[in-house]
C-alpha cells in the first residue's frame, strides 16, 4: 500500500499537482481547522472535504425515513457547515480571491464562478492570504524507483535516416484498418 501511494504521490508531482492530500488527511484537517478563515487550503483537500461532506448527507438523507437517522443527519449538516464555509474560504485565498465571494451561493448562478475559482490551481508562492500550502510547494518527493530504472520518454524525435529504395518487385500494401483513423485521413484529404 504505502509503495502505491508513494508512487501515486510521485505521479501527481510529475504532473504539476504537487502532493495531493488524502480523504483521511483533508477531514482532519478541516475538523482541526473548525472555524480557521485564514490561511489557504490546497484544491485536493477541499474537493476531498467536500466528497466526505456530500456523501454522508446524501447517505443520511437516503435512510431519513428512519427518525434515528433523520435526527443524525440534521446533527451532521450542523456540525459541517462551519468548517465548510472555512475551507471553501481557505480555498478562495488559495487562488487570491477573498472568502465573502462565498456570498455568491446564496444566487443559485453564483455557484458558476465559484466552482470555476475552486477548481483553479494554486497561486505559487506568498498571497496576501498567507504562504502557499506545504504540499503544493512544487518539489516533488523522492522517488521510491531510482531515475535509471524507469528513464522518462524523451519529447525529441531520434534522427531519420533516409534508406535506399529497394530493388525489386513491389511489396504488397495493406489497407489500413476501418474507423477513426480512416476517418480522419479521408477527410484531410478533402
């Protein structure tokens, strides 16, 4: 498991994302940080925090013809609804935006901008918010694999080396396969 994970972690700094949190770590983390508005939080533990959040409502809400569950479920939406307006704010001053742009939820529309800034990528360094959040820092954890035992694929082309026309009958051509490269070819060709 933690060599899958290490790998994982390596795969999300190889493409930019930093060291992403987990769902353990993003529900601590904002329970730890109850009513915490300042600072900034990274975009994988909000999007975490809010799958926890979205999930458990929807489980309670499921089973809320059961007065048990019902009186549960309203007791867990209390209970959640401070630290997701803190993250959600933490998450605005990741993007260098100011947590009362929250406000905006109250229009059902203003949920467009922001879902867009929540899905932003962190801004990289200092905000006014605070320093950028210890995972996102952009340097990448120790790969578990030394470099030489999994080369990366290089983005240059191995030189060409024209050849010699061969002399001879001509060989026989195969048609290319039906579908979506077929497709694409003919209508360049167009």
């Amino acid at each position: 498991m933690s060599s899958v994970r290490r790998g994982r972690t390596a795969n999300c700094a190889r493409f930019g994302l930093g060291d992403v949190v987990n769902l353990n770590d993003a529900v601590k983390t904002c329970f730890k940080k109850y009513a915490e508005f300042s600072g900034r939080a990274k975009r994988s533990e909000f999007w975490w925090y809010s799958l926890f959040v979205v999930l458990l409502s929807f489980a309670y809400t499921w089973k809320s013809d059961n007065l048990f569950f019902y009186y549960v479920g309203n007791a867990f939406s209390l209970l959640t609804i401070i630290p997701s307006w803190a993250v959600g704010s933490r998450r605005l001053h990741d993007v260098g935006r100011s947590g009362w742009w929250q406000l905006l939820a109250l229009a059902i529309i203003g949920l467009l901008p922001l879902l867009y800034w929540w899905v932003q990528p962190s801004q990289p360094g200092p905000n006014r918010y605070g320093e950028e959040p210890e995972a996102d820092k952009g340097t990448p954890p120790a790969s578990p694999i030394p470099q030489a035992a999994h080369p990366q694929p290089s983005l240059q082309s191995a030189p060409v080396t024209p050849s010699a026309p061969v002399a001879g009958p001509p060989t026989e051509t195969r048609e290319a396969p039906r579908g979506m490269l077929h497709w694409t070819q003919q209508n360049r060709d167009q």
